[in-house]
C-alpha cells in the first residue's frame, strides 16, 4: 500500500544528512508525549507515522504536520527516508516488529517493557549487536529534572551513604486523569499479551528503571500482589508491595508500595497515579515528591539534613519534561554513536526486575534474579 498523505515520499527528494528521519509505529495517545523530543530539534524530523487505524493516522497528520502514513509497518521499515523508529505497540508485539526495524538499517526506541519474556529480549539485543543499530528501551523517568537533581545530591553525599529507598504509588479510578478507554486495558489483563500486571509490571517498569539507575543491581525480591476489579470480569495487579535488596557486602534495601483507590483525586494532567520516592541515608532524608501527578502540591525535591529542611523548586518538572529529554538523548546517541541510558541490555536488567516481581507474588516467596537465568 503506498504511503497515504506524504509530504517527503520515499526517495522523492535527496534528504539533508544531518537530519534523522523519524518513524512512530503505533500512534495512540502516548505518542503525544514520545514525540515532543523531536518536534524541537532541528537535526530529527518526523517523516511517518504507521497504525493499523486510518483514522489514527489522518488525525496524526492533522496534529503534527504532514507525514507519509502506513497501514502496514513492513512499509515503514523500506522508507529510505526513516532512520529512527519508535515502536509504540503493546508488548507482545515487540520483538518481531524491532527484529524487522533492526534488519532493515533503523535504529529503535522501544516503548517499555521491551518484552515479556528475556528470550524475547535476547533476541532483539542479538540483533542489535549483529546490524550495528542503537536499541533504546524508552524510559523517561531516569531523565525526569527533579529526580536528576535528588540523585546529584545524593551523589554529592549530601545525605551520607544510602541506607535504603522507598516508593510509593498512589493509583485512582476517578476520573481526574487520562481517558484509558476499554480497548486499551484489554490486551493490558491477558498474561500472554502483557506479561504481568499493568501496575507492577508495565507501569512498575518505570519504577525499578528508578531504583537501579539509583543504586544499582537488585539481588532478590519479594512481593505481595493483590487484586482489585477495574470493570466487571477485570482485575489488575493492586494494592500491592514489593521489597528488594541491592547487590553488594552492605545491606541496603527498597521497597515500594502500590495502592490503588476508588474515588482518591489526583491532580494530573495525564494518569490518575501520583508517585513520591524516600531516599534515607546516614545523616539525611531526600524525597521526589512527584513524577507523573502532583497530588500534594509541594516542591518537588526536599531535603532534610542536620535537623534543617531544604526545599528545591528551581527546575523543571512537568511529566512531559522527562519525554522531552529522553528522546533529545538518543538523538544524542544516534549522531555522535553514543550509548543510550537504557540500551538493550539496560533494559533487560529491568526485565528480570519485573519479571522477579511476577514470579515471587506467583510462587509466594523470594526470588534471586540469577535464578531467571537458567
């Protein structure tokens, strides 16, 4: 099928080098945000948008300026014009659509969780590694401001060695955040499609991306998973707790706890879920106070040390402020041939975080990551 509404044909024109051309695959309501990084930039250009949706794709174009469009994202991929592709899909989707990105010349970003199993997850770091091409699993809140300035102090031993972290995830079902129509949380409760819940482990991914770019490698966890009825005949994956602990001599653990409420409102201009994180140390307290919501309306970086509260507001922190940065940094990475933050193998730890996760609620008891490896 020939591209629908191009502006930029595939090989009408000879395009600037220096300008990457970017391609979405999956263009629902995430896109809005996984975009922002590359309508500011003069050096990445978005050139086409592919969905199995016409609508979809007719109202992209309406928002976002003229692109060749695809039903088909095999034609993407022979777009000369496209160099990045942001995969967008469900999980289960993943792995043969970043294959075929892979082999065709593209380098991926990959909306996370990049996959539902490891195996699938070797597979598309393999390819990677065998077609010279950058693979990024998308992860925006490692590039959020205020968690940037939280791990600089920490950094900086402003609160002496960390002794522990703590995350709390306030979820709502009222309706003070994003419309999630049915269609998108029916692949989201089907195991095979999703590879766990949509609390822990798809939105989780975000959380334990945190904890290890914090403090690095997770040993073993344990987790209690409850569940909670969304709509007649569907559950998710809340409340829920989950403790880890850190790799290494000294004891350092985390924990974090998720529930989610009824008719709790949550100011939020995308989902209705606020999260705070505490990081104790030796001789001081930090907290992120918000990331996605701003419930309590406070800054967003507190510092407490030496009996003294110190409050940090001077920076950015909107949610969109994370997705900007993220993706400025693998344009970063495409041009100079740099590494990502979360390259492939990354996000594959973060895998094994989330699928430990699922398998001690599971098996009710504690989970060695090493033992997801044999």
């Amino acid at each position: 099928m020939p591209a629908r509404g191009a502006a930029l044909k595939p090989g009408e024109k000879e395009r600037d080098v220096a300008e990457l051309g970017v391609g979405f695959i999956g263009c629902g309501r995430i896109m809005d945000l996984n975009i922002l990084g590359y309508l500011d930039r003069e050096d990445a250009r978005v050139v086409a948008f592919s969905d199995l949706d016409e609508e979809t794709l007719d109202r992209r174009v309406a928002e976002y300026g003229e692109a060749a469009t695809y039903l088909d994202y095999q034609e993407l991929l022979s777009d000369p014009g496209v160099d990045i592709v942001e995969v967008l899909t469900p999980h289960f989707l993943h792995e043969q659509m970043v294959i075929d990105a892979l082999e065709a010349g593209k380098h991926v970003s990959l909306q996370k969780p990049p996959a539902v199993t490891l195996e699938e997850m070797d597979h598309m770091i393999a390819t990677a590694e065998r077609c010279d091409r950058k693979l990024k699993v998308y992860e925006n809140f490692v590039f959020y401001p205020p968690y940037l300035r939280a791990k600089q102090l920490i950094e900086a031993g402003e609160i002496g060695d960390v002794v522990g972290v703590r995350i709390k995830m306030n979820m709502s079902m009222a309706p003070t955040g994003w419309e999630v129509p049915l269609e998108s949380w029916a692949w989201r409760v089907v195991q095979e499609m999703c590879g766990g819940g949509p609390c822990l482990f798809d939105d989780g991914y975000h959380k334990w991306s945190v904890a290890i770019d914090l403090l690095g490698s997770v040993e073993k966890v344990f987790a209690w998973i409850g569940s909670r009825e969304m709509f007649p005949g569907t559950s998710i994956d809340a409340p829920a707790v989950v403790a880890w602990r850190y790799r290494g001599d000294r004891d350092v653990f985390g924990i974090c706890d998720e529930m989610m409420s009824a008719d709790l409102h949550i100011a939020s201009k995308y989902y209705a879920i606020d999260e705070r994180m505490e990081v104790t140390g030796e001789k001081g307290v930090i907290w992120v106070m918000k990331w996605t919501a701003d419930m309590l309306g406070v800054p967003p970086v507190i510092m407490y040390r030496d009996g003294k509260i110190t409050k940090y507001d001077d920076m950015p922190q909107d949610w969109a402020d994370s997705f900007r940065d993220s993706t400025h940094h693998f344009i970063d990475a495409v041009k100079n041939d740099t590494e990502p933050v979360l390259t492939g193998r990354r996000g594959r730890e973060v895998l094994e975080f989330a699928l430990a996760v699922m398998r001690s609620a599971r098996e009710n008891r504690e989970v060695y990551l090493s033992e997801l490896e044999r």
